[in-house]
C-alpha cells in the first residue's frame, strides 16, 4: 500500500482560512475507499480498494471514431463489440432502415454469475445479490484481494484483460422501439426481456417511474393513443414527446392522496412532530387533472415537494401500495397507493 498526503484550504467558522488534511491510500487494485453507493465500509480488519475497469480504457476514441462512420445499427453493436470502448454509457440509435438499437456493451469487469458465486465475500454477496441488498442500490462485487483466483479472469473474446466477452452483455434491436432510463437493460422493450450478467444489472425487479413513463409514452405514440396526430414517430412528434412534463407519480398516487388528504382529522397532520393544516392543499392537489409540471401549476409543486418527502430516500416499491410489484406486469406494477396509511 501506499499513502498520500492530501490538503485542502477551508474557511474556519471565524471567517480565517485553515487548512485540512487528509491520508489517502492505495493499492495496486486501486484507492482505498471507507463507503460505496452508501454503504459503510469501515476499515476494521480489511480495507477495501476500488478497482475501475476504465483506468486504462484509451479505446473510447477508437470507440466514437468508429461509431462517427457506421451505416447501421449493425455496425454499432460491430463497433461495440470490437472496440469495448464505451466506459459506463448505454448506447441507443435507429438507422434509415426502422431498425432502433438498444445496446449495453461496454467496458465490463469479468464478472460472471459462476464467478460471483464462487469469489464474493460476506459483504459482497449481500450487496451483489437483489433482494438482499436495499433496492435502490446497484449491484456491488467485492471480492477476496488475497486469492488470485479471486481477480477477474481474462476472456479470449474480451479485447482486454480482465474484461468481459462482449457477446454476453444486452443488445436489442427491434422495429417498434427501444430505450433505457438509467434502470438495468432488463426492459429496454418489455415485450423482449432481457438476460444478462448480474453485475450488469439486476432483472426481474420494480422499474423506475422514469422507466415506466418512457415505455407507456413509446406504445401510445406507436398506438396513436396520446392525443398527437397519427401514430409512430416523426421530428414534430418526438419533439412534443421530448417536452412531456407528465408525472407518472401522480398517475399511481395522486387520487390517493388526494383522499388522504381530505380525510385527515380536521385538515390536521402530523409533521416532525407538528400538526400542519393541510386543508388548503386537498383541491390544489384535486384540481392538477392533467399530472402535468408546467411553470403555474400549483398542483405540480405542492406534489412534487410531497413525493420527494413520501419516498424519503428509498425506492417505489416499498411504499404502502394494495397491488404490489408483479414481475409480468412490471410497467404497471406497483400500483395504488393506500390512502388510509
């Protein structure tokens, strides 16, 4: 290991500058860290270092070189595959011929499922493993640093050591639509799921509200169900889609709470501890029809300031909902937010 000595100049609470600093250390996988996405992790009898697949990932410019002069979806997922220089990024595009890409090839540590199971630590297997780890945190691979068996294992197919075979991270292409909300590539089209690696990405699990709204936003343009003219997409419609402003969070929860609200005893509820008179907010909230966020809706601000406090740092579905979260139906699920809780 290796230690740094790191200072920062602050300004004291006297208004005089002070200086502060700090020991920063490292090893040959990379820095130590104390947390991750969150997560404390103390540095009792082990430290743990972060290493970053992309330190030495100078073939992204090969990557958008390429990328500059494909003809076709065909020759993106070519050039993804070639190059493994995308660091972190999904990759989605649509070609002359309808044909629309929905991509997750990238710089990727080999880490199979096999090789998860056999190589992660305690604390790994409970932040790598859905279900066991809190839901709104990504998958998190920690392994045994003192086994070299342990180390991603190099894939012939894979353009670097270390990395994972291209062939085996999500791609989509289809003639309907595709597309990604910073979820896991598992519904890039729900009518095609998708499989892939857990250090990809979890399946199987609550999409986002932003997921949930890009997928029901592409049927009913694809539909004509929306209300714009025709069906499909053109410039004019795409731009009117690009500048929806609708809350998919008031779809599932806004008449619930409108009730709730109009329920509370005598408008009163309690509040860190003080009673606040939300009476005034019931036909706010009951007027906002449309779920819409523009600039003089009342309804919009009062309920998103609302949802943000509702959800309180954790994700959707561990809300008080009547239907919970259903696998096959999991642009619509969960749903129906219990009023009377």
């Amino acid at each position: 290991m290796t230690s740094q000595q790191v200072g920062v100049d602050v300004r004291n609470a006297d208004g005089t500058l002070g200086r502060v600093t700090r020991t920063l250390w490292s090893t040959r996988y990379g820095p130590i860290t104390t947390s991750l996405q969150g997560v404390p992790l103390p540095w009792v009898v082990s430290a743990h270092a972060v290493r970053d697949v992309n330190m030495d990932n100078l073939r992204a410019l090969n990557t958008w070189f390429r990328l500059d002069q494909a003809k076709d979806v065909h020759d993106v997922v070519n050039t993804l595959e070639t190059t493994q220089g995308v660091p972190f990024f999904n990759t989605v595009a649509s070609d002359r011929k309808g044909n629309a890409l929905y991509a997750d090839i990238q710089a990727t540590a080999n880490i199979t499922d096999e090789h998860a199971r056999s190589c992660l630590t305690m604390t790994g297997q409970l932040l790598f493993n859905p279900g066991l780890r809190p839901s709104n945190v990504p998958p998190v691979s920690i392994f045994d640093g003192k086994r070299s068996a342990y180390d991603w294992p190099d894939d012939p197919n894979a353009v670097a050591p270390g990395l994972m075979d291209p062939h085996k991270q999500p791609r989509l292409i289809r003639s309907d639509f595709v597309g990604n909300a910073n979820d896991s590539a598992w519904l890039a089209n729900p009518e095609q799921p998708l499989s892939f690696p857990k250090v990809m990405g979890d399946t199987v699990t609550p999409r986002s509200l932003r997921t949930q709204e890009l997928i029901l936003t592409a049927r009913n343009r694809i539909n004509g169900t929306d209300g714009l003219p025709g069906k499909g997409f053109t410039p004019q419609t795409m731009g009117k889609l690009l500048f929806a402003g609708n809350s998919r969070a008031a779809d599932l929860a806004l008449n619930a709470t409108v009730t709730a609200c109009r329920n509370a005893p005598f408008g009163l509820v309690l509040v860190d501890g003080n009673l606040v008179n939300v009476s005034e907010a019931c036909p706010i909230l009951d007027a906002w029809k449309d779920h819409d966020y523009t600039a003089d809706s009342r309804g919009s601000w009062l309920f998103a300031n609302y949802w943000v406090r509702l959800l309180g740092g954790q994700s959707i579905d561990k809300l008080p909902w009547r239907v919970a979260f259903d696998p096959k139906d999991p642009v619509h699920t969960p749903n129906s937010l219990v009023s009377g809780n």
